[in-house]
C-alpha cells in the first residue's frame, strides 16, 4: 500500500499551486495535516487549505509572471531603477513602500552603519529595492524566500544590478543556515511566519543569534488600508519577544511601517 505521507507530499509538490513552495515547507504542513485527519483525501484538504491561508493572499500569479516578463524585455541597456520600480509595484508589500524606499533605507543606514553582508530574511520583491539601498559595490546581498519563482528573479536581478550575493530556495522555519551575515532584515514577515506556524517568529529571531543586528518591521496598515491599532500591537509584540532573546530595540522614525533594529544588549 501507497505510503500516505508520501502520496500526501506528492499531491502538494504536483499542485500548481504550491509546487513552487520550497519542499521543506510541503513537507512540516503534510506532516502537520496527517497529525489530524485519518483520512487521506481530508489531510490534503487540510493541508493545501493551510497552505492557502499562509501564501494564497500574498502573489497572484500573474504578478509573478509579469515579473519574469520584465525581466525578459531586460538587458545591460536597461534602466534598473526603472524596471525595479515598475516590479515592486506589483506587490502590495513593496509597493507600500515604494514612495519612501530612498528615505526607509538613508534612515535604516544611518541607524547601523552601511552594511557589509545583509541577510534579506523571506525577502520576497526587496530585492528588487538594492537600487534604493545605495550599497557599496562589495556589499554582499543574500536573500531567502520560499517561493522559487521570486528566487529565480531575484537571481536574475542581481546578475543584472551585478551585486555580489544570491537569492536562495529555502523555507526558514523549517531551518536557518548561518549566512555569517552582519544584518538580517525581517522586514513585514513575522505576522506571515507565526500564521504558518505558532512560536516560529521567536524561533527565528533565536536562530539568529549569531547576527549582530536585526532590523525586524509590521505592517501598520491591514491589506485594505485601514488602520486598525496594529502600529501598538506590533510594537508589543516585538518588544516582548526582544526582551526574549535578550537585545535592546531601537524604533526608526518611519511613519508607513514599523520599524526597529534589534541589537544585543549589553552584559
Ligand atoms: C509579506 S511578504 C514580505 C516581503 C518582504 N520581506 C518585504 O517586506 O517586502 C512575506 C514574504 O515571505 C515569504 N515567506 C513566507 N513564509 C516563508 C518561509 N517560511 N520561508 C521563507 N519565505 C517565506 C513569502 O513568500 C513572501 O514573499
């Protein structure tokens, strides 16, 4: 007889839908589903719905396609700025962030200093923002995201902009590699990350340790632009789970976005 998991796992990996997500992430939500229902139709169910709620609001496929489609029409002529605004348009996320982009990151550098690594921790369209970063040429960039599609043209990107880094496949919490990064950004993901699965947002932040400063930030709008509290709850939240991990919080004067640098307090 067929081994449920397996065929459970297949049946996810073969979705249009989600065969895009990276495999770690298919395999804790089939393992996730198979811990509560018997039935192998109904944990399929189970799981594509979970998977729905966790990424079905985020990228409508043909925003994804008309990314590559950008990409396509690209070469060494083309003005990057340009494309990369017309890209992170195309997501709600980046897109409110767009008018100040220039002035999010002149305010993030001036807090913690440029850079030499940055770790972009499910990075979704930022990397299309490296031109409103101003980064040294050496800076290295990595980014990870569970959504190969936005890796593939992330990769693309940074061939074109030729920064030095790379965007990986990976799904984070599942696991985390140690980049040797000197900031990771985890920017508008924790929210996503803690619906995916509970205490995963403290599990992060624990995993890295070993990276001297993070700029964690939230949404203060929900999707439809209503502002519903979310700037004081946020900021209880992270500062709670700060205090967690034992690094100080800093709040940037960000007015659209919540911003805050987390650092390692003193001994
Ligand atoms: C709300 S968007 C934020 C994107 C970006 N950080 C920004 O602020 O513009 C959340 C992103 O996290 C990605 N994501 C969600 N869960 C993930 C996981 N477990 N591992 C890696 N990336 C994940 C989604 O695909 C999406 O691109």
């Amino acid at each position: 007889m067929a081994d449920p998991r397996e065929t459970l796992l297949a049946g996810l990996m073969t979705s249009s839908k989600y065969r895009h997500l990276a495999p770690a992430a298919l395999e804790r939500t089939t393992d996730w589903a198979l811990a509560r229902h018997r039935k192998p139709g109904d944990a399929l169910k189970a799981a594509k719905r979970k998977l729905h709620q966790g990424f079905g609001a985020y990228f409508d496929p043909g925003a994804l396609e008309a990314v590559h489609r950008l990409l396509d029409q690209a070469d060494e002529t083309t003005d990057l700025q340009d494309l990369s605004t017309r890209i992170l348009a195309l997501h709600s996320s980046s897109a409110e962030r767009l008018p100040v982009m220039d002035a999010f990151y002149t305010a993030l550098w001036a807090e913690i200093g440029t850079p030499g690594h940055i770790l972009d921790v499910a990075s979704g369209l930022n990397p299309f923002a490296l031109h409103a970063m101003h980064l040294p040429p050496e800076c290295i960039y990595t980014a990870l995201e569970i959504d190969n599609r936005l890796v593939e043209a992330a990769n693309r990107f940074l061939l074109l902009s030729n920064q030095p880094g790379k965007a990986i496949w990976a799904d984070v919490v599942s696991s985390l590699d140690d980049y040797d990064a000197d900031v990771a950004l985890v920017l508008k993901t924790l929210p996503c990350l803690e619906q995916e699965q509970s205490g995963a947002a403290i599990d992060l932040l624990k995993a890295l340790a070993g990276t001297p400063i993070i700029v964690v930030s939230y949404p203060v709008r929900s999707l439809g632009g209503r502002e519903k509290g979310m700037r004081e709850t946020y900021l209880e939240q992270i500062t709670t789970l700060s205090a967690q991990i034992s690094r100080t919080m800093t709040v940037l004067p960000i007015e659209d976005e919540l911003v805050t640098v987390l650092r390692h307090a003193p001994l």
